[in-house]
C-alpha cells in the first residue's frame, strides 16, 4: 500500500494487525488500549458503535479481541476518517468495521435509535475552552471538545443504544462528577469503575468507566491498574494487556 506524506504503518503486536498513524495527527497513546481491554467482555455477535474512532484502533483491536458482529467507528475528521478506512482494508476487515466520516450529531443518518449493543469511546478530554491550545487544527480537535462536546457523546450514544446495552469510555478523573450526573440524564447506570494510577503513589490520571441503559443501580470498583513500577518498567499487568498477542498468535 502507497503511503502519504508522514504515514507509517505500525504493528500493533496483536494478531497480525497493523494500523496506519500519521504524526501530524493525533496518533493513539496507551488509553485507546486500556480501553479496548476493558471492553473486551462484549459479547458475541454484538453491535458496535465506536464514537470517535480517530485512527480507527480500538474499533480495529476490538475486532479480534471479541466476537462483534459489526462495528461501526465514526470520525468527523476527513483526513483521518480515510486513514482509519485505510487501516481497516490493510488488515482486510472491511466486512467487520464501517467507517463513517461524519460528527456524531449526525449518527441517526446511519444508525437507527436502539439498534446498537456496545458503544465505546475516547472522547476529548479537555473542555474547549480549556488547556492550551497551540497545536494544529487536527490535535486540537481530538483533544478538545470543539465539534461535539462530552454530553453529545453521552446522549447520542445513550439514543442508540438498546436497552440494557453497554457503553464503555476512557476519560479523566477531573470529569467523574460530569460524566455520572450525564449517565443519570440519560439512563445509563453506571455498573463498573476502573482507576488508573502512573505509579502506585500517584494519583489517577485516567479512569474507565462501564454503564448500561435502563440497568438498576450497582457500581462495582475494580481494583486499580498501574502503569509503572518504580522503575520505570511496565507493570505485569500493563506487560499481559500489550503483549497478550504472544500468547495467541
């Protein structure tokens, strides 16, 4: 496959699968696979709808990691939404992930209200008019909530998913409060929380979170994921999450 100007293709180390990035992009960090681990209990022959999808990752992961049936991943970026398109032929899925290249506002164009299983996504963490902002014009939206905000994620997802589906998500701990107050607006219930912590004696800088539409409430705490040991080193469990593929090839 002919690349563009600053592409590559990386190997994930999972399965054979590989994933185009391009540095003037955003390219995907160690959250996208936090998550697609999390998420990893969908169950067999589900919808999905990964909201967000950027470089098309964990729709791409999560296509070996489960049995999904179908996964739809929406990017409103034009550049990267044929990039993920790319990648998705690159490991000869097209028959399993659907990229749409439009905002997420637009997704009953698509996808009709309580058809969908599973959503997942790794929105924007930073408020629009938050943080710094001198980054081109393609990070600043995958960073920033300039074209949908963390509510239009919550509630569109929330209209298409069925009821009693999943929807997983990877943001910070600052917006705890925000993204529970957002489920109850939109019945979703949140069933399991995960922290994640740099280093034992740090404090969390990502969690990740598990609701389900019209569920009775129960939250489950999972015990926490560290990253780092004091080393600097990954932790056994970071360690099994990146390198499982050794294990399955």
């Amino acid at each position: 496959m002919d690349l563009k100007e600053n592409e590559r293709i990386d190997d994930l180390q999972y399965k054979g699968l590989k994933i185009i990035q391009n540095e003037k992009y955003f390219c995907f960090g160690m959250d996208s696979i936090l998550l697609s681990d999390f998420a990893k209990d969908i169950k067999k022959n589900s919808l999905v709808l990964d909201i967000g999808t950027g470089t098309g990752i964990i729709s791409i992961l999560l296509s070996k990691k489960t049995e999904s049936k179908k996964i739809y991943g929406i990017e409103i970026q034009d550049e990267i939404a044929e990039m993920a398109t790319r990648s998705v032929k690159i490991n000869k899925l097209e028959n399993k992930i659907e990229i749409i290249n439009d905002n997420i506002k637009n997704i009953e164009k698509y996808i009709n209200n309580n058809s969908i299983d599973v959503v997942v996504t790794n929105p924007p963490y930073k408020k629009e008019n938050a943080g710094i902002k001198n980054e081109n014009i393609n990070k600043l939206i995958s960073r920033h909530e300039i074209t949908a905000n963390l509510e239009d994620f919550i509630s569109n997802a929330s209209r298409v998913l069925k009821d009693k589906g999943c929807f997983y998500m990877v943001n910070r701990p600052e917006r705890l409060a925000e993204i529970i107050n957002l489920f109850n607006k939109y019945k979703i219930e949140p069933k399991k929380l995960r922290l994640v912590f740099p280093k034992i004696n740090s404090k969390p800088n990502l969690i990740l979170i598990k609701g389900i539409k019209n569920a009775k409430p129960f939250l489950e705490i999972d015990e926490p994921l560290i990253v780092y040991n004091d080393d600097n080193t990954y932790t056994p469990e970071i360690l099994k999450i990146y390198n499982k593929n050794q294990e399955e090839k």
